[in-house]
C-alpha cells in the first residue's frame, strides 16, 4: 500500500501544484489558495490515518461546502463515489470544469438536507456557517454512516451555548448569519443522533490561525481559528 505521504504528494501534484502554477488562472479560481493549501493538506492526512487510504475505495461520499471541491476530489481519486456541494453557483462552475470525477450539486446547507443516505459525509468547516446548525447536523448524521466533522466553535463548554455572528465574503455564510456553537454543544447532538466520536486533541491539523489543541477556557467568546474536529460513526 503507498505511504500517507505518497498520497499527499498525489494530492498536491493533482490539485494543488497544478492550479498554483497556472500562469492564466484568474481570481476566482485561486480563492481557496493561501492559507488553505497547507490546512487542507493536514486535515486530508488526519482523514486518511484514521480510516487508511482504502476505506474509501467504492464508497458513496458527500461534501457539503466543497468550496472549489478540492477535497471531495481527493477522494473520489481514492475510489470514492463523491458528490461535491455548495450553496455559491460560482463555486459550483469551478468544480464542474476542473473535477470530472465527482458529482457538482449546488445546495444551501440552511435548507432541507436534499441528498440520499450515503456512507461518509465529509462536513468541514460548514457548520459554523449556518443559521440552521442543529437541523443540518441531525441530517447530516442521520444521512450517513460515518460523519467527519469539523467546525470553529466558541470558548465554552455551555451545551446551551450558539453565538450569532454576522458574515460576508466568498468563504462564509451564505445567509449572512453564521453560528459559533460551543464544542459540548455540538457533542450533545452528535450522542442524541446515535454517534459515537473521536475528537482531535493535539497538534496535528494545526495550521496558522487553526488551532484545535487549544484549552477551552469559559470565556463564553470566540476568535477566528478555535476549531474542533471529530470522527463520529453511527452506533
């Protein structure tokens, strides 16, 4: 079996090193560059060490806020089924024209869940961009087998706790209005829909701002880059 790292290299070789070094690539295309690259790339690798690369061969996949999709790419190369979605419609003609492999369905994760079950949906850094946070993670769990979760939350362990905040931009709410819940709260969820989980606790998938072995301190506030991760499975 290839190494993680060989993985990684296909990754940054297929959909990373390749756009970067368009010389013609206009500003949209590069919107999920920066900082991205190497945060994406770190929590492809925590993925793939807690299932193994060939867990995802013929599985059925979704990818809610795919941005540009690079990550549900990823493993549709492994063999996975993978549809690929987004509230943006630019973000949506992006995926079409540059990943083949996967299925491109625009949908607003503040609205009814529109996919059929499947056995893994990948659901980074979506949650906090919703109004409708606690409806879109029971869907999401009761849609799937294995739910890989992560999200930024608030300095809390309140299970009542869901900060409103106001957004804009190309990578933020789609609504306007995002939520930054405490990681107890959303634990809570994860147990009443019938998940067990495993949350990151140390270093791994730090990146710049991301931070995710972070103490929760009861500040009852948030700050851009306090983040949790969890692999949830259906009991």
């Amino acid at each position: 079996m290839p190494s993680l790292s060989q993985f990684l290299h296909r990754f940054y070789h297929q959909y990373i090193g390749g756009r970067s070094n368009q010389k013609n690539s206009n500003a949209p295309e590069k919107s999920f560059m920066g900082h991205y690259v190497e945060w994406r790339a770190k929590r492809l690798a925590a993925i793939v060490e807690h299932y193994s690369p060939r867990f995802f061969a013929g599985k059925t996949m979704v990818e809610i806020g795919c941005g540009h999709g690079d990550i549900g790419a990823f493993f549709a190369a492994l063999g996975a089924q993978v549809t690929c979605s987004d509230a943006r419609a630019s973000h949506m003609r992006v995926v079409r024209r540059r990943h083949p492999l996967v299925t491109a369905q625009q949908a607003d994760m503040d609205k009814p869940w529109p996919f059929p079950p499947s056995d893994v949906v990948i659901h980074l850094g979506v949650l906090y961009h919703l109004t409708n946070i606690w409806e879109n993670l029971r869907a999401a769990c009761n849609g799937c087998r294995h739910l890989i979760l992560e999200t930024e939350v608030s300095d809390s362990d309140d299970p009542a706790l869901v900060l409103k905040i106001a957004e804009t931009g190309f990578d933020q709410a789609y609504g306007g209005t995002g939520s930054r819940p405490s990681g107890t709260a959303v634990e809570a969820v994860l147990k009443e829909c019938g998940m067990k989980f495993q949350r990151i606790t140390d270093d791994r998938c730090n990146s710049g701002m991301h931070r995710y072995d972070w103490p929760v301190k009861n500040t009852g506030t948030w700050q851009h880059g306090l983040r949790r991760f969890w692999f949830a499975e259906k009991i």
